[in-house]
C-alpha cells in the first residue's frame, strides 16, 4: 500500500522523550476517530535494496514476516528491525485510552526499543487472537484507525510496555510488489482490557498518618501524601506547588505537579529547555511505577537548583513531578527532598476525575496543641490557632461594611500587648496586586514622602499574600493581605515596633503563629 504521512504516538516515555525533540500529538476521541492528517501519497520509492547488512532476504509469506519482526523486538536489533520498517521511523505508533487515541508525529525505531520496551520484556505473540473483542463496542482495529483492511494484516503481542505489562497489535502492510513491511503499532497500558476499565474511586488514596497529609485533586484525577510540615499553592493553571513557609523559602525542599495535555505542544519544547545538553537518548532512563503508569525519571536536571522530574502520561494527560534541591550537594535539605520524592511517588494514586472539585490538601483546619486553641469563623471563612489567654471578638464590622476579627489579651485598647485584627470585605473584584497598589497608595497619603516598607512572595494557606510593615497609625503596625474567592483578607499585628519592647515580642510570636496555622474554610 502508498506509505502515507507518518504518524507516530505519544506514549507513557515517548511522550517526554520523543516529545523533548519536537513531535506533536493529536488526542482523538473514539466516538469520532478521525485520521491526524489527510493522507497524502510519498512519491519518494521505497528502497528496492536493503542497506548493506547481512540478513537474509525478507520473506513474503505474512507468519514468517511476523515471525521475524517478534523476533527482532525481543533481540532489540535495531537495524533489522528499519529493514523491517524500511525507515528508521514507523508510519503509526499509537495508545489506547479511555478517553481515545492518542498520536504523535515522527516515531524513530530507537526511541521505541528505549522507551517503550523493557530491557527484560519478552514478547509473545498470539496470531490467532481475536483483535475485535479486544477494543470498545467491537471495534475493528484496523478501520478503526483508518487503514485498508485489504492491505494490513494485525496480530496481537502480549509483553509490550517497559514493565512486560502492556499489550500491543502489531501492523504489517503490503508492497505494491507483494512485499511486506512494519508498519506500525497499537499499544494498550496495562492491557487493552485495562485501559478502558473503570476510574479508581478516592477511597483508593492512601490513608494519612500522624505526620502527614492526605492531598486529593479530583479535579486533575490524582491523591497522594506529603508531609505535614509543607503547604500547598494551586495555581491558576492547575499545577501545585509544595512548600515550607514560603515559595522563596531556600532552606527546605519544593515540589510541584503540573498537568499537561499531551496534545500541548509548548509542554514539548518545555522538555527541550530541561533536558542537559549532555542528555544521552541512547541509554534509558530509569523508570518506577507511579499510580498504575509507568513513569520516567530524570535526574540532577539544572535549574535554579538542581532537582528530578518524575514523568508520565495518563488517560491523555502528561503529568509532571519535580522535587527540587535533591540530592547529597545540598545536605539536610536533600535528604529531606529524597524523603519527599519518596512520599509522594510511593502513595500516588490516579482516580476518577470530577473538573468541578475543590482541592483537599491535609485538615481543613489545624489540630488544636498544648498551649494553642482553635477559633473558627465560619462567616469569614477561616480558622486559626492562637495561644491561650487570648480574647476574640468577632462582632466588630468596618467602615465598608465588611466583617471585623479582633484577637486581644486583657482588653482591646490595652496597648502594652500584642494585638490582631483581622477583617474580610468584598474584593469587588480586585486582585491582590490592585489591593496591594490601593493601600500602598493610602499608606502614602497619609504620610507624604513616607518611604513605604513591603515585601511580596508570603503565603497564607497556599495563597500568595503582601505585607506591609511599620504601618504608621496610633501604633505601627504590620499588614498582611491577601484575595481568596472574591473577598479581600487583611490581617494587621500591632505593634510592629521593636521600641514597644516585650509586647513586640507577643506580637511576633503570635504572628509566626496565625501565619503558620491560618486556613481557609473549604467552601466557595
């Protein structure tokens, strides 16, 4: 048959790798399969002679054909393999998933034997295979991917995948001539049966412990635990970003986990900005289970620290894991960051995905602790710990009409103690940046020539927060802002002045405190 645009798939290591040079992929659903690209016809001949390389010539008859290409995947013999193929690419490699299929542009021969075949997987092919009932609703694998049933035979291999646990059906298309070639591959993760199973429920999440946290993101179909002493930011693209006291704290590991799909070309050349220039495609990387997939991992990739990517693809969707400062250079801090690539990879878990959910990541509100009491506000939407002897007065209101939180030892106007006042108005639809601009602007009026005092990169729960300090008023006073589901927080500790002596003190441990413990209520 005309060997026509070659097509290739992204799959759970191609997807990265293939990926980082620049293929692009296609996500078609199976209720409407279409075809990538518009055939079109390659005028240029197939090679009448093979290159100058001992084998045999190739047979005609379709079982010994097969017989040969199974033998090559299991020898890994790349050479015999393009003869096979008569290219160094293939003109389909393609994944079975639930959601469709997926493809990619440009598959070479030895990125498949690197990426896609284990080093100990054996092949076994079943030629008597009924390849309808291995697809949804019966379907043909042939036409289902658009090819002439009349020029392409399928056989079914069990085997396939770097773990020996996916399945694959080999294509192998007729010359004009009568000859034959490879022409490419369906793979099914897992199994074929497996990969349209049903989505794993959240009770499949691993159970926290005493020091640790339970993350649940159904809204990107994946649960896992991390350690009790991170917080997590979700940003506006849905990637997460785990941290200790600050997202420019360098003194503590940081991960992230961001969300692709695979038909996103950008995320490829993201790859080609990662990978070393010494990265060397000839050797495969090593790889683990994560969640049921397969994933690659890289390491002691440059950056602004070094730092390992966790790779993989599932249902779709390229799913990227990177702990950064990992690894003996940076002491205790990369023990720390291989304790935490440990624990999110060990209990990673994919399941269901519902797009509406809210993120759960640990206790909707801290756990009360000697010396420390829990204070809710369910109409501010927010709890916090304070230490004990504090008072709290929640009926207060502002000039705007917003609610007002004042937190006090023996009185409110006693000004030899730490204070806090917390208030929660309507953002109007400002963000943090326009809140921060418009109180800087105040902070200037009331003062001209002020030198204003603030700082950017503070964290309140996972959400980015500004702070002003020595804040003139009747005392100097230290603000925190920030913006969550359309209400404005600000949070002021007074005093801010270290002339205030011991109740300076107060102020800051307290302020340590309320910024550690403070959590929003999970409600909209």
């Amino acid at each position: 048959m005309p060997r026509t645009n070659r097509i290739i798939i992204l799959g759970v290591l191609a997807t990265l790798l293939v990926g980082a040079l620049g293929a692009a992929v296609v996500l078609i659903g199976r209720g409407t399969f279409r075809t990538p690209a518009t055939p079109v016809l390659n005028t240029t001949p197939i090679p009448t002679e093979a290159p100058e390389v001992n084998f045999e010539p190739l047979p005609r008859d379709a079982a010994k054909f097969r017989e040969m290409l199974v033998d090559a995947l299991n020898a890994r013999d790349e050479e015999l393999l393009r003869v096979l193929a008569t290219d160094d690419h293939l003109m389909l490699m393609a994944f079975w998933r639930p959601d469709g299929i997926v493809f990619a542009t440009e598959p070479v021969i030895k990125d498949l034997l690197a990426f896609h075949l284990g080093e100990t997987a054996v092949l076994t092919a079943d030629p008597g295979r009924d390849l309808t009932g291995l697809l949804d609703d019966g379907m043909d694998p042939i036409s289902v991917l658009g090819l002439d049933v009349d020029q392409v035979s399928a056989y079914f291999v069990s085997g396939w995948g770097l773990n020996g646990e996916d399945e694959a059906i080999l294509y192998i298309a007729h010359q004009p001539d009568g000859g034959l070639y490879w022409y490419g591959i369906l793979i099914g993760p897992g199994g074929f049966a497996a990969s349209a199973s049903d989505k794993v429920s959240v009770a499949n999440c691993a159970e926290p412990t005493a020091s640790t946290y339970q993350l649940i993101y159904a809204a990107k179909g994946v649960c896992f635990l991390y350690p009790e002493t991170f917080d997590v930011f979700q940003s506006e693209n849905g990637s997460l970003t785990l941290y200790v006291r600050s997202l420019l704290n360098t003194e503590a590991p940081l991960a992230t986990v961001s969300f692709e799909p695979v038909d996103d070309r950008t995320m490829f050349e993201r790859y080609k900005e990662f990978l070393p220039p010494d990265f060397n495609l000839d050797v495969q990387p090593p790889t683990i289970n994560l969640g049921g997939e397969t994933a690659v991992i890289l390491d002691n990739l440059p950056g602004q620290d070094l730092n390992r990517r966790v790779v993989t693809v599932h249902d779709g969707t390229l799913v990227d894991i990177m702990i950064a400062r990992i690894g003996p250079d940076y002491g205790a801090v990369g023990e720390q960051a291989e304790a935490l690539y440990t624990m999110i990879t060990g209990s990673f878990q994919f399941i269901g995905v519902e797009p509406e959910a809210p993120l759960l990541a640990g206790p909707e509100c801290p756990q009360e602790t000697a010396g420390m009491k829990l204070f809710t506000s369910p109409d501010g939407g927010f709890c916090v710990l304070l230490p004990e002897g504090y008072a709290v007065d929640d009926s207060l209101t502002t000039g705007d009409g917003g609610a007002e939180t004042a937190v006090y030892l023996d009185s409110l106007l006693d000004s030899s103690h730490a204070r806090l006042f917390i208030t929660v108005e309507d953002a109007n639809g400002r963000t943090l940046n326009e809140i921060t601009q418009a109180r800087e602007a105040e902070i200037e009026s009331a003062l001209p020539g002020l030198d204003v005092m603030g700082s950017y990169g503070h964290m309140l729960d996972g959400i980015p927060a500004n702070q002003f300090e020595h804040v003139p008023g009747q005392d100097l006073s230290r603000q925190v802002l920030t913006v969550r589901d359309g209400r404005a927080y600000t949070l002021t500790f007074i005093p801010d002045d270290t002339a205030a002596g011991s109740a300076y003190t107060e102020m800051q441990a307290l302020y340590d405190t309320v910024m550690d413990s403070f959590s929003f209520l999970w409600q909209k």
